[in-house]
C-alpha cells in the first residue's frame, strides 16, 4: 500500500465525522437553548407562591403532582 494514500484517506475519513458530527452538535446547542423563557419568580419555593397552580416548570409540576394538585397548565 503506498504510504501517501494513507493520509489522504485519514484526511477524508476526519472531514466525514466532522461534517456528520456539525448537524448534531448545532442541533444539540439548539435544544438546549430553545426554551419557553419562564423563570422562577419565588426561589423555586412552590408552596408560597401565587402562579405554582398554572406554572409549567418542572418543579411546579412535581409540587403539584406531591400536593395532589390538579395540573391546569396548558402548554
């Protein structure tokens, strides 16, 4: 096997898993940062605060589920 085949064929098979892996990773950060914008207003303090029985986040959603709250979130 010649010997500058080699690199050529290492270069190729890096520029392959780049460009497959550069979908994902936009994909991925994408996710991550696409979010519905709510934020916490009470500390994450469910049980005081005014807006936990419409709240979407997750530990609104937990509170509500460990109260026997009913969920009347929409969304």
């Amino acid at each position: 096997m010649p010997k500058n085949s080699d690199p050529s064929r290492r270069q190729f098979l890096r520029s392959v898993v780049r460009w497959a892996a550069a979908p994902a990773l936009v994909g991925t950060v994408g996710a991550m940062t696409h979010r519905k914008g709510e934020t916490c207003t009470n500390n994450t303090i469910c049980r005081t605060c005014g807006v936990s029985e419409t709240c979407g986040l997750p530990q609104a959603l937990s509170f509500r589920d460990a109260t026997g709250k009913e969920n009347r979130h929409v969304g």
